[in-house]
C-alpha cells in the first residue's frame, strides 16, 4: 500500500458502526459540531476517515459526504485490511 499523508484529525468506524475522533468516542449527533469547529481552526485541515474493514458502507459513506459538504478539502478514506494469519 501507500503511505498515509502525515497530520490532520482522524475519524475512526469501528465494525459496528461506533466512532471515535482522534481517539475519543463521539457520537453521530455531535460529530458534525466538532468537525466544523476543528475546520474553523484550520480551513486546510485533512481528515482521515479510518473505517474497519466490516464496517457497512451505509455508514461510512453518508460521513465523507458530511465532512466535503462541512468544506473539508481533503478527505482520504481507508479502509483497515484483515489482519495477516
């Protein structure tokens, strides 16, 4: 694979569907207030949406859409592969 562009905040979807921003459980209801906010700090700011592989595309899609729709400029969606064994 490629390497991962360096900085920005990161958006992780576990397989069921939780999410965590750069690590700290958040809700669906309060991610768009926190994103817009960071995105006010910093209108070049990347976000990395770091979605397990079993996690339904029904929740990861509608997320990028919110997150181009806010003005984040560069989203970079990966996907975490299986783990090797």
């Amino acid at each position: 694979g490629r390497d991962m562009p360096a900085g920005g905040i990161t958006l992780a979807i576990s397989a069921q569907g939780a999410l965590a921003l750069d690590g700290e459980a958040i809700t669906r209801e309060a991610l768009s207030p926190a994103l817009s906010a960071l995105l006010a700090d910093d209108p070049d700011l990347r976000l990395r949406i770091n979605a397990h592989r079993a996690a339904e595309l029904r929740r990861v899609l509608p997320l990028v859409a919110e997150a181009e729709a806010l003005g984040f400029k560069d989203v970079v969606l990966v996907v975490t592969p299986e783990a090797d064994g």
